[in-house]
C-alpha cells in the first residue's frame, strides 16, 4: 500500500473511533496491518495536516479525528479578517 492509500485507510479507520482510538484499536482496524512505527508516522504526518489530534502520552495516546468543516471554516474566517 503507497502512502497516500495508507494516510486515506488510517481517516477511514478514525471514522469509527468518535470517543478516540489507540495505536493498536487503528492497527486492528485497518484493512492490511501496518507496522507500529510506520502507522505512528503516518498519524504524525495526518496530525501536522491539521487532519487529527492526539490526547494522552506515551500508552494512554489517543489519537482523534478533527471536524474538517469546522476547521476549514475557521480557516476562512482567518483569512476574511485578515484582508
């Protein structure tokens, strides 16, 4: 699997985790396993995307979904301010 269908399995997968998901509930959720390290790149790169956040450290991480239209609407107000 290339890393864009990853990054695309993992946002799936987060949609049936609303109260948060760890490491392992996505792992097990996805449709091909992916190693530990490469997942937790993944969710850095969709983190750093603005995609997702994360609660907790070290095994009590979370790892959540963010509210895309929410985001992206404040975004837009950002930008409306600032002109």
């Amino acid at each position: 699997m290339n890393i864009p269908n990853e990054l695309a399995a993992i946002l799936l997968a987060m949609r049936s985790f609303p109260e948060g998901a760890s490491l392992e509930e996505l792992n097990n959720s996805l449709p091909s396993s992916i190693e530990r390290r490469t997942l937790q790149r993944r969710l850095k790169k969709l983190k750093e995307d603005n995609l997702i956040y994360i609660e907790g450290g070290s095994r009590a991480t979370r790892y959540f979904l963010k509210d895309i239209a929410a985001t992206q609407s404040q975004i837009a107000i950002k930008e409306d301010l600032s002109t």
